[in-house]
C-alpha cells in the first residue's frame, strides 16, 4: 500500500521515510523514453539549426520556422502531455510532466513555446473547465491546431495581479460578457488562438477568468516584444476592444479567477524548477566537453580547481534540486489519488493536490531558476572568451535562463510567497501542527535530534533537523517582536524563507542517498551522490548562517539578540568536511562521465 502523501509544509517537523519517498532513479522505463523522446526531438529539430542561428532567431522574422517547429512537436504529441486521453492528449501523470520538462529545457527559447502550451496555456481549462468547456477546447490545444495563451499580467499589475483593470460587463440580452482592457507579457500571444483571460465582472473587487477565441474579434495583438532573452518565443501585448465572450465562457465561478490563477502558477513554479534542472544537466555537459578539450599551460582546463570547484557546485546544486523537485512532484500525484478516493471530482483533486505544494513549488522555483542562472554565467566564465561569443552558444542560455528568476511570480515574491503560505497554515487554517513542530526545537538545540538515532549520516540530519528547528525559533522570534509589521519587513521575510528553503532541499537531497543505500544502488553511483548532497549541505548552510544572521540584525537586540545568535553558531557551526576535495572529486567523476 503507497505512503499517504506529504502534508505541505509540514516536512518542518515531520520526518519523511526514505522509502516512502519517490527518487528520479525510480522513473520507469516508459517515463524514460518519454523524457528521451523529447530530448531527442530537441537535438534534431532545434539544435540541428546550429547554436549561432538558435541564438539570432526572432519571433517576428522568423515566426515561420517557429511555428514549423510547433507543429512538428504537436504531431508527436508533445502538445497534449498533460491533457487527459479523452481530450485528445497523453494524460502524464504530474510528475512524468515534470520530466517532460526537464527535457524540454534543451530546446532554448522554444522549450517557451511548448512549455506555455502544456502548462499555463491548457491547464486553467482542465482544472476548472465544465465538460462542455474541455470537449470544445482540449483537442485542438492537444492537437497543436490551436495554440494558447493565458492573460493575466496587466501595465500596472504584476505581482499584485489582483489589481488588474481589464473588465467584463454582461450585455443587455445577457448572452455575453462584453471584454476590455489591456495585458502584457502574453506568451504564445502572437500566434495563439484561444486566450484564458483574468478579468473582474462589473465592479468586482476580485477577477474572474475566461476562456477567449481570437475569432471572437475585438482583439488587437501588439508587436513582438524585444527581449533580452527566449527571443525566438512569441511575447505581445493583447488589447481586447468591446471582445464579446459568450457567457458560456465564463472559466470557474465568477471571483475567483485570483485563486485559479494561483493554482495554476504553483504548477508553473515547480516546472522552473525542473526545467533548471533540465538545463544544468545540459550546461555541465557542454562544460565539461568544452573544458575537457581547451588547453593550457600544457593541460586540459578541467585539470585546474578553480575549473572543477565550479563543475562541483553546479553538479551538487542540480543533484538537490533535482531531489526536491521530483520528490514533490510525486507527492502531487499520491494527493490527487487520495482526494479522489475519498470522493473529490476530476476538477477539484487536480486543484487541491496542486495547491497543497505551494509552500515547497515557492522554495524550488526560487532555487531551481538561481542555479540555472548561476549554470549560465560560470558556463560563461568556463569558455571565456568563447562563451562571451554568439558561437558556441552559451550566451544565449545565459540570457534565456535569465527570465526564470522573474515569471511566475519574481523570486522575491516567492519567497514572500512561501513564509505568508507557512503562516497562513500554521495560524489560520491550522494545517501546520504548531505543537508537534516545537516539539522538536528543545532537542534540536540540545544538539541530540536525530531521527535515526545513528549511522554515516547522523551528523548530516542533525544539521537538517537544526536547520527546520532554528526556522521555528527565528520565525517565532520574529513574529512575536513584530507581529502584524512582519509583512512590511520583506527583507527580514525573505531571509526567513531562505532558511526553510535549505531545510527542505538538503532533506531531499539526503532522503535519495539513503534510498540509494538501502535499494543497493551502484556503490560509486551512491558515494559521488552522497558527495554531491554533502556539498549542497557545505553550502547550504553557509546561506542559512547568513539569512539567519541578517535577520537578527534586522529586527533583535539586547539579550534576546545575544542568545539567538549563540543559537545560530551552536546550530549551524562548521560542518567538518572538506568542500574543495567533494568538489573536485564530484568534477572527476562527470569529467570520466562526458558530463
């Protein structure tokens, strides 16, 4: 019988059974293919253009090729992989979507294109469409016929997407919804035929969504936008002109379009995540096979240690993430199984398993982009002057990972984003067992909590576990000192947000290494893994001794200042390893490996 699923946020206090918890090295051989399948489709059909011709590709010029490419991946089904096979689509379960993603990643700006189609673009209407809605729009999104798009940014709201001005007023007859207003950033926007559209019904205070055809009229597209990065992925504004919307249309109940908006961005957010791992994994191996071959002084770089302190910490921070990533993408699956066992219609076991991850979709959005970005730039750093150059291509990964770190909701967001969530469970809706969490805190500080009492990794999940305490400890500190203020102090919040972050991907990290352990891995395969995660942890809690401290000086002082950071030091003092020799042995390995 499957382990019930993880209660979000409660990995604070609860600790997990590595048995009970799904590691990539489980993904079958069907998933494999399916993530080979895509890889491959990427390599012939994106890459085979040429890393030069990739990186000067347009949206505008060259929508053509763009759009030649699309149907291509819709005519091997890559359009329908999370549509369920009565709409025409593959119906992969969440975390083979996750997978899927990260093969994606290797197809630059049009992993975009694709990822917009699968995710944010279909999923508003699987989630929270009626039967009607599904059969009229999910075979042709699955299909490729018709590409889509999802509405939600406006020029004056981001973030605070709430705040939107685009409206909806009913016409007289009451048949339509007559639709104006103004959105940005629209990806899929200047080809897309179906539009799901986020806007407040006459003076609503919270918006609504709609599903809008463009053969609807009324709409004007803007044009391409110039960017930075992901240049050859269509972005445009949309202009909506006295748009009539059947009424019919309406997506979900009216008002409640912010909360179907959430919903679906916290899928986005673990995809971020996957797809930086994704492009990691493509990034170490065009380091190593670009460092392997670049001579000097008589050597291959690779030889040097400022070359594989960078190879080591890429590898170790993927390995993590990767951990987090895909141990919560399952979780996602064993809570949809379970609500609908106990009852809960298609619809509502899709939302609500998706929702219970907000907390930890946050944290992997966060890390997973800033590792992606940072692969970019020491990819940069690796070639030199080559990777400055439009050649070889690392320069365009470096602009296109860029974008990561900004949609979906900005990483300061997210880590806002991922305390509010903690707050919200732990005092409001009372999901978060506060009781069993401090529970843990005493023994934590006494220095002799560890869940398995002994063993090669006692050390390890002390520093976990005292990590998770001393997130309880600052978080209760803060809030007491600050109470309803805390909201405004955004530095202090995000540095809170970084201390949990670690807790929960070093957990991760070294839940898969006892799984390896126990499941008899490959003995080098289960040594350079633990090395990995041990080097994740060097780091991590290197990030966490900072937020904690940062915090404090932002917030405490006097004696309770004094015993906090006596707490800090005890907590988190120097973990005794070796990071240069994990690091360099970690780089050997991928070096023997091509990556």
């Amino acid at each position: 019988m499957a382990a019930p699923a993880l209660t979000g946020g409660n990995f604070l206090f609860m600790q997990s059974n590595p048995n009970d918890v799904f590691i990539p090295e489980e993904f079958s051989e069907e998933q494999r293919m399916i993530f080979n399948t895509v890889k491959e489709f990427m390599l012939q059909e994106v890459h085979s253009m040429g890393l030069a011709k990739l990186a000067s590709l347009d949206a505008e010029k060259d929508k053509d090729l763009v759009l030649e490419i699309f149907r291509k991946a819709s005519e091997l089904g890559l359009c329908g992989v999370s549509i369920d096979e009565q709409y025409g689509g593959m119906g992969l379960d969440f975390n083979t979507g996750l997978l899927f993603t990260e093969a994606l990643a290797l197809g630059f700006s049009f992993a975009t294109t694709i990822g917009c189609q699968t995710s944010i673009g279909s999923l508003p209407i699987l989630w929270y469409g009626t039967e009607a809605q599904k059969k009229k729009y999910l075979p042709a999104i699955a299909s490729g016929e018709k590409g889509c798009s999802y509405c939600l940014t406006e020029p004056t709201a981001g973030s605070d997407a709430n705040s939107g001005k685009t409206r909806a007023v009913l016409n007289a007859e009451g048949t339509h919804y007559i639709l104006n207003g103004q959105k940005m950033w629209i990806t899929n926007g200047g080809f897309a035929e179906v539009f799901t559209v986020f806007a407040k019904i006459d003076n609503d205070e919270k918006l609504s969504a709609f599903i809008v055809e463009k053969s609807f009229g009324g709409i004007e597209l803007g044009k391409e936008e110039k960017k930075m990065g992901i240049k050859a992925s269509s972005t445009v504004q949309v202009f909506f002109n006295n748009c009539k919307v059947p009424k019919e249309n309406l997506l979900g109940d009216r008002g409640k379009g912010f909360n179907m908006a959430l919903n679906i961005l916290n899928s986005g957010r673990i995809k971020i995540a996957a797809g930086g791992v994704g492009g990691m994994k493509f990034g170490l191996e065009k380091c190593v096979e670009y460092t392997t071959q670049r001579q000097q002084f008589g050597k291959p770089i690779s030889d040097f240690g400022a070359i594989k302190q960078k190879i080591g910490t890429i590898a170790s921070h993927a390995f993590a993430i990767e951990s987090g990533t895909y141990r919560i993408g399952a979780e996602v699956d064993k809570k949809h199984a379970e609500l609908k066992q106990a009852g809960s219609s298609f619809n509502d076991a899709k939302i609500n398993s998706m929702r219970e991850y907000a907390i930890e979709c946050a944290i992997l959005k966060v890390l997973g982009s800033e590792a992606m970005c940072n692969t970019g730039d020491e990819a940069i750093q690796m070639f030199g002057g080559m990777g400055y150059s439009q050649e070889t291509g690392v320069e365009m990964a470096y602009r296109d990972a860029r974008i990561t770190k900004i949609y979906e909701g900005t990483n300061e967001i997210n880590r806002m984003l991922a305390l509010g969530e903690f707050y919200k469970r732990a005092f409001v809706s009372k999901e978060i067992n506060l009781g069993a969490a401090k529970r843990t805190i005493p023994a934590a500080i006494l220095q002799n909590y560890n869940p398995f009492k002994s063993g090669e990794f006692a050390t390890e999940w002390q520093y976990i576990n005292n990590l998770k305490a001393l997130f309880m400890i600052l978080t209760g500190s803060a809030g007491n000192r600050l109470r309803e203020k805390l909201v405004d102090e955004q530095e202090i919040v995000m540095n809170l947000a970084d201390v949990m972050a670690m807790a929960f991907v070093t957990e991760s990290a070294f839940l898969r290494v006892m799984k390896l352990k126990a499941k008899r891995a490959d003995k080098t395969e289960v040594e350079m893994k633990t090395k990995m995660a041990q080097a994740y942890l060097y780091d991590a809690l290197d990030v966490a001794r900072k937020a904690a401290n940062n915090a404090l000086d932002s917030y405490c002082s006097g004696i309770e200042k004094a015993i906090l950071k006596c707490l800090v030091r005890r907590m988190l003092r120097t973990y005794n390893v070796n990071p240069k020799n994990l690091k360099r042995e970690v780089a050997d390995y991928l070096i023997t490996r091509a990556g």
